[in-house]
C-alpha cells in the first residue's frame, strides 16, 4: 500500500521526505509521475488537479493537507471516500495569533499612527477605549473559532460568536442560524469571519450582513477581519461598504483568486489591509505527523479523528 500525495503550490519534494521519514515502510508517491493506483490507500491533498484522483480502487482515506475542504467538494470525481481534516495545535495557535495582532490594530488605531508617521504628524488626540469597550464578534465556532475567540477574551474584548447551528461553549456568549444573525451583527464592531466555505455560506459577507453591523460603537464604525475563505465575502460589497463609511476598515487574508490579481481595488484601498493567505499556514512537519498519526489509526483498526461531513461541507 502506498501513500499519494495530491497537491499544487507547494514544493513536493519536501513533504514527500518528510512523510517517508515519519513513514519508512509505506511507499510515498506522487501525482504526475508513474504508480500503482491499485496500491493507494491513501491521499494527502492540497487543491489536488480535479478529477485527478479517480480510479484508485483501494482508497480508504483522504487527508487535506489545511484547514478547509471546499477545494476536495469543488472537484466533482471525488472518490466517495472519508475525508478527515487538520486540527492541529500550530495552526489553530497561528490563526488566533492572526486575529488578535489585527483586533489590536484596531483597537489601538495602529493604521492612523502609520499614516501620521508617514505625514510627520504628531497628533495630540491620543485617546484610545479599553478592550472591554470594543465588542468582537466571531462567526465560525469550530477549534479555530472558539480559540480566537478564548483568547481575544483573555485581552479583555467583549467577545460573542455565531455559527449556522446552535453552540454552548462556557464563558462565550452565542448566538446563531438566521434567527441569531441580526442581534449577532448589532452587538459587534469587530467581525471576525473563520466560518468555513460551504453552499450555504459562499458570499456570505456580502452588502446585507455588513449594513447590519454596530455602528454606535466605542471605535467609530465597525472593522471586519477575515481568515477564513475567499469565497465567503464579496469584495465590491466590502469596498462599496468602505466608502459609504458604514464600513470603516477590513483585514482580508483570503480571496476568490489567488494571488490576488494585481488589477483588483483592494490592493490600493485605503481601508484595506491585505495579507497574501498567511494567517494560519500550514507548518509542514506538524501536519506531516498529524496525517502520519491518522494512517497508524486506521492501520491500527482505530476509527479516523476530525471526520469531514459530505452533507455539511466541512
């Protein structure tokens, strides 16, 4: 049996050594070169070429090599497999250290004090509120979610999330489904987006949901960040939002195209703060082991950890 690795964008050689290391006795093989599709039992993939991992007979697994899973449903050959996701520490760890460095640049108006520097502006109107003044809302309630959120908390912000179905988590105010939606926005100054990319949630930061934001808040209009998907927002929404002013900045990690093409608004906006997809990567030795881990379960006739449900997406 052998282990395929699946991917694009990344350097291959590096992690096929590193899971040969963490795997000496099961061939590791690569797509685009010769194998045996008979002696693959399992795949590792990042935004593997669609279609790509049809006729393998004897597939028990698939691993996504991220966070998200969206680019496994958007290929509609997929073999029907189960499909487990990472949830790793490191990343998880390096997505909250994403959302809390840029709550804080707002809450401390980092980008002004830019601006002024480059200006050679010394501004007496120094004032700033608390971070129990400003109120975070997360939406997307999953390991990286209820992090950030936990830890934004530990600053201090007023923190409360949303997801689509209903969640108790201790110490966290929650709200959620449409139903939950409008009290959600009304009470946050901050919008956090890590949902991931579903049907259902695909332009889901769009017009509607942002006009429906606190505008009463402690830092002068509402900010949004988001480090989930590219495909949940709606970029000329946002963009109108920043110069109708019911939108006051956005952090955007992500996007529909990638790289963000040179051409697009958003790099020279003035509101915008971009990030090339960098919030949480993937550090290559922790995801090694963590798939390594999965594959000795099932050797080992355990069940896999971190199921991906088809109907739900993720």
């Amino acid at each position: 049996m052998s282990l395929l690795l699946a991917m694009t964008g990344w350097h291959i050689e590096d992690w096929r050594a590193r899971f040969q290391a963490l795997l000496p006795d099961m061939p590791v093989v690569v797509l685009g070169e010769p194998f045996d599709r008979r002696a693959v039992h399992y795949v590792a993939s990042w935004k593997h070429p669609p279609g790509s991992l049809t006729g393998l007979p004897n597939l028990a697994a698939i691993f996504s090599l991220g966070a998200g899973v969206d680019f496994l449903f958007a290929d509609d050959k997929l073999p029907a497999a189960p499909i487990a996701r990472i949830v790793d520490p490191d990343l998880t760890t390096r997505m909250s250290e994403y959302i809390v460095l840029h709550c804080l640049i707002y809450l401390r108006q980092q980008r002004r004090y830019d601006r002024q520097q480059r200006e050679a502006l010394w501004d007496d109107d120094r004032n700033q509120p608390a971070a129990r003044a400003v109120r975070v809302g997360v939406m997307g309630l999953g390991e990286l979610g209820q992090d950030a959120a936990r830890k934004l908390a530990i600053i201090g912000f007023d923190v409360a999330g949303w997801s689509r179905s209903p969640k108790t988590i201790e110490g966290l105010q929650t709200f959620s489904g449409e139903d939950g939606m409008k009290a959600f926005l009304a009470r946050t100054d901050i919008l956090v987006s890590l949902l991931p990319l579903t049907p259902d949630t695909r332009g889901i930061i769009n017009a509607e949901l942002l006009s429906g934001l606190a505008q009463d808040g402690r830092l002068g209009g509402p900010f949004l960040i988001n480090a989930g998907r590219g495909g949940l927002q709606v970029a000329d929404d946002i963009l109108a939002a920043l110069d109708a002013g019911t939108l006051k900045g956005a952090t955007l990690d992500v996007f529909e195209t990638e790289p963000l093409p040179v051409d697009s608004a958003l790099w020279s906006h003035l509101g915008v703060t971009v990030t090339p997809h960098n919030s949480a990567m993937s550090e290559p030795e922790a995801i090694a082991t963590a798939v390594a881990q999965q594959i000795g379960r099932l050797e080992a006739g355990e069940p896999l950890l971190n199921l991906v449900d088809p109907e739900r997406g993720y």
